[in-house]
C-alpha cells in the first residue's frame, strides 16, 4: 500500500497506521487520506465543534461535521490532489431560524 499511496488532499504524506473508524468508511478514508491530513482535520474538527457548539448527539450537528470533513480532506475529488485552498467552513444554522 505504502508503494503506490497518494494523498487525495496533499498527494503526498504516508497513509495512517490504522482506519480512523472501525468500518468500511473508515477503511475507506485510510485508503485516501495520509495521516498529517488526518491529524489536521482532528485539530480543524475540535475548532468547529466549539466554534458551531455542535451537539454531536445530533444526527444534522454530525452530518455538518462530515460534509466539512469530506470538503477539507478533499474526499470527493473536487479539486487536484496537493492544490490546497484556503478552506472555508460550511456555515451552520440551526433548523427554523
């Protein structure tokens, strides 16, 4: 794996050591994301989560954290591996208002 690994955010880095989740989806980032990506993300998530007071209980606080995880790890391909942007978090608003 480490021969042909490419990071879909940075194209480079080497990828982690183990899945971050315990599932097919954590496999799935593992196969993608090299662990300094990794690890920025976790810092960047601890950031939104206060910022946002995310209630990660909630099923809409943890879909908005995903759709910023997959934006910023660059996990749907939108951009050019390594053609890092200042990333800007998705606003959050709270249901009704």
């Amino acid at each position: 794996m480490t021969d042909s690994f490419s990071c879909v955010n940075c194209a480079a880095g080497e990828p982690m050591a183990k899945p971050p989740f315990p599932n097919a989806y954590g496999r799935d980032i593992q196969s993608k994301v090299c662990e300094s990506c990794w690890n920025e993300w976790k810092g960047l998530e601890v950031m939104l989560v206060n910022e946002y007071k995310l209630n990660l209980l909630e099923r809409k606080d943890r879909t908005h954290l995903r759709e910023n995880m997959k934006d910023f790890l660059n996990l749907s391909g939108a951009r050019e591996p390594g053609a890092k942007t200042d990333f800007r978090p998705k606003e959050y608003t709270e249901p009704g208002a």
